[in-house]
C-alpha cells in the first residue's frame, strides 16, 4: 500500500469512525465529519451542474451553435434566483408556474397509466382454489379489499364490517413488515461495507 | 427495578454495540451461508441470458455513494455478464453523485474485459431532471446527450450508429436508489414500452414488488441478497454481495431476538398494569 493510499483511505477510517461516534454522543469529530459531507456533497454537485448542464445547454448551443432560443429557458431559470429578495420575488412566480405546468403535464397522464390502471388491471385477474397461481389471484384482491376497507371512515368498524377491517390492517401489517425488514437488511448492508473497508485496510496497513 | 422494566428501559448504546459486534465478528470467522435464488431475480437473469451478441442494453447507474454497498455488486455482477456476453452497453446516470458511480464501474470493466468507448460501449453522463431526461431518450437519446459524458459528440462514435431512441435497446436494467425508478417504470415502460428492470436498495424493495404483478418490470433485485442471489445464478468470481450474506444471516438473528426481548418486556409491563 503507497503513501498516498494510507493518507487517503486512513482518512476516510478517521471519517467513518467520527460519523459512528455520534452513537454514543454528539461530539466534535461528528460535527467535522457532518459538515464535511454536507460541503463536499453541494460542491461536488454544483460542478457536476456546471459541466453537465450548463455547458452542453446552454453555454455550448448559444455561444456556439447560436441557438438564440435556449436563452429564453435560460431567462427562466436566472428568474428564480430573484427569490433572494423581497422585493423582486413575485418575478420566481413566473418560472415556478412554467415548471409547475410542464410537470402536471408529463406526470398526469404517466401516473394516470402507469401507477392506477395497469396495478388495478393487475388485481383483477381470474381467482380461485385449482391452483397457486390462482389462489394467489384471490389473496391479492382479498388483501386489496380488506385494506381498501380499514381506510372506511363512514361506517363503524364493528360487526362483519370490522371483521373484514381487521384483516386489512393485517395485510397492512404484513406489507410493513416485510418493508421493516428489507430496511434492516438495507442499513445493515451498510454497515457491513464499512466495516469490511475497515477490517481491509487495517489488514493492509498491519499486515495480519 | 424489575427484570421487565430492565429490558424496557436498556440503554440504547448496548444495542449498537452488540449490532458491531454482531458484525464484525463474522466478518473474521470463515463460514458461508446457503443462497436461494427467486423468480424475481432469476427472470433478469434469464432475460440478460436470452441477448444474442450485439444486442442493446441501456444500464442506468441512478444511485449515490450510500447506496453503494447494495447496488454496486449486482452493477458489477449484471454487466460482466452482459460484456462476457457481446452485448453492447449504454450507460447513463440520472443521480445527482451517480457520474462518479458509474465512471468507477465503466472504467474498471472496460479494462477487465478489453472493451472500447463508442464501439463496445457509451456513457453518456449525467443530466438533471430524471423524468424529463427518461423522456427525451424515448424521443431520441441525443435531445439530452448529444456529447456523452467525456464531450465526444455522439454522432462521432461507432456505436451509435443507426441508433435513435428505446426502440433501439432491448431493454433498461436500472440500478436505483431513489424515485427515478418510478420514472423509468411510468415513462420508460410505461410511455414508450421499454422493458425494464431494477436492481433496488433494501429499503425501496418492498414497494416495487406490485409492477411485477402487473408485468411492468422484467424483474427486481432486492438490496444485498438480490445482489448475492444474481452473483449465484452467473456464477460470479468476485462475490462481495454473497460474502455479506452471512453477516446479515447473524445480525437478522440479533435484531430478532431484540425484537422478542422487547416484546416480552412490553406484555410483562401491561400484564402487570393490568
């Protein structure tokens, strides 16, 4: 391992290590750590930006190509800086409606598609008892029945009604879980990635 | 203070230390666990399997460093086999910290395999607004990238060629960390019929599994065991995902037993409420 390996990547131990400390209190080494993300994360993007937006829209095609059109999105986007002051905010109004509308309009349709109509087709397919597939078929619907039936407000969850309530929050509760428990595994894997880069480098750096 | 009462009101440090533990010490300690591959994952692979040399994929690297202990396996692992393969990669990134990402990945595999840039692959780079981005592409890929992610413009280089938008690719297999999955799914697939599959964090996992109910994703691979599970099926040297298996085994086990520890404190206390 050169030098400049062991400055490195002792640094980033010396890093992990102070983002861990926080576990037991807040101190020092944590705030450094915290705010070094956070500076590095913002600066890092405002290049990345830069050179990937700024110049291949906007530099590129009107200085170059002389694409005098770009200049008017451009327009809109310097607009929201006006934001900053009290006096000239009304005029962020303007680039937030255009952004606002373009928004609605490509994510309407999209959503209308895409996340209610084929997830409902999808429900609604053949059930029954002949085989797995299809009992599966009349556990979804069941499920999205009885779910759809906990969030009736309208009636009283007593009786059948309630009965039927209850097996939604229970089918509720599964899909939590199996959320709660792909986080763990989520975070854990993280955790394991420190720690091996961790155990790697001392490795290295000891040689045991 | 009652046994009970103990178990309610530990110290939350003793859990975080036997987390540590419950991590480190397997990491030293030689054993493997059994992985089984799902039909979820199994799916992607056989899609990747069923490309003939020369056919195109679009990989998108759609994740920040934080999440790159979960995804950055199954990247590895999905386009080795596709290079192995012959097929022809183009790669673009749609997270803010993803460039950094994928230029790792591309640059390391492209030497491991001897492959070109703009004959046997492109990177395309990053733009912001993902959706839009998506999109664009389903136009024509030069709209948001007419240089790829090095300046070259795109029309110089051999591989795209005769290549104008998704009907050119035979799918996306997109790596994601946050909500461009949903637009890969809602604009890509669902706008321009782009076949797509993700390569999801833990956390994401549980949310996608509807859309392959509702045949909108090939496939999904789950956080650090779909990750092990694909380093299974493609038979894969470097198994850093299935290496990890074993420290979850252990620590699922340890969050479990908190989790019954925590319970039996909680209905001793209202036992004796009550």
């Amino acid at each position: 391992m050169g030098t400049g390996e062991i400055l490195w990547n002792g640094l980033a131990l010396f890093l992990t290590l102070s983002i861990f400390s926080i576990l037991y209190k807040d101190n020092p080494f944590y705030k450094i750590a915290e705010h070094l993300v956070v500076g590095v994360s913002a600066g890092y993007f405002a290049i990345i930006l830069y050179y990937n937006s700024f110049i291949p829209k906007v530099w590129v095609p009107v200085v170059h190509e002389s694409k005098f059109l770009y200049i008017l999105p451009t327009i809109l986007g310097v607009l929201m800086w006006t934001r900053f002051s009290r006096k000239w905010s009304w005029v962020s109004r303007y680039p937030i409606a255009a952004y606002m509308g373009i928004g609605m309009g490509v994510a309407i349709p999209v959503t209308m598609q895409a996340y209610i109509l084929v997830p409902l087709y999808a429900t609604m397919q053949p059930i029954g008892f002949t085989s797995m597939a299809l009992f599966n078929n009349l556990l979804v619907a069941a499920g999205v029945l009885c779910a759809l039936v906990y969030f009736f407000f309208s009636k009283e969850h007593t009786g059948a009604f309630g009965g039927v309530a209850k097996v939604g929050i229970w089918t509720l509760m599964v899909g939590f879980g199996a959320g709660f428990g792909l986080t763990v595994m989520g975070r854990v894997s993280l955790l394991i990635e420190r720690f091996t880069f961790m155990r790697d480098y001392l490795q290295k750096l000891f040689g045991f | 203070m009652a046994f009970y009462e103990k178990l309610m009101t530990m110290d939350r440090r003793v859990v975080y230390i036997t987390m540590a533990l419950a991590v480190a010490i397997p990491l030293f300690v030689p054993f493997q666990v059994p992985i089984h591959t799902t039909s979820e994952v199994k799916s992607v692979y056989d899609f990747i399997e069923s490309l003939k040399p020369g056919d195109r994929l679009l990989i998108a690297i759609d994740y920040d460093p934080n999440a790159m202990a979960e995804l950055h396996p199954m990247a590895l692992t999905i386009c080795r086999q596709c290079f192995a393969k012959g097929i022809k990669l183009f790669f673009v990134t749609l997270s803010q910290n993803g460039p950094g990402m994928a230029e790792q990945l591309v640059s390391r595999l492209s030497k491991e395999f001897n492959k070109k840039n703009g004959v046997d692959y492109i990177y395309l780079g990053y733009k912001p607004y993902p959706g839009l981005v998506i999109l664009s592409m389903g136009q024509n890929f030069r709209i948001s990238f007419p240089m790829d992610y090095y300046g070259t413009p795109v029309d110089s280089m051999p591989i795209m060629q005769g290549i104008r938008n998704y009907d050119d690719m035979k799918a996306v297999i997109a790596f994601e960390a946050g909500w461009v999955a949903d637009s890969w799914i809602g604009d890509a697939n669902g706008r321009y019929k782009l076949p797509v599959a993700l390569g999801l964090t833990g956390v994401m996992t549980a949310d996608y599994y509807p859309y392959i109910q509702s045949k909108q994703i090939i496939g999904l691979m789950g956080g650090l065991k779909g990750a092990a599970e694909y380093e299974t099926l493609a038979k894969a040297k470097d198994r850093i995902a299935s290496r990890g298996m074993k420290v979850q085994t252990i620590t699922h086990i340890v969050v479990i037993l908190f989790i019954i520890v925590g319970n039996i404190g909680f209905f001793m206390s209202r036992r004796k409420k009550l």
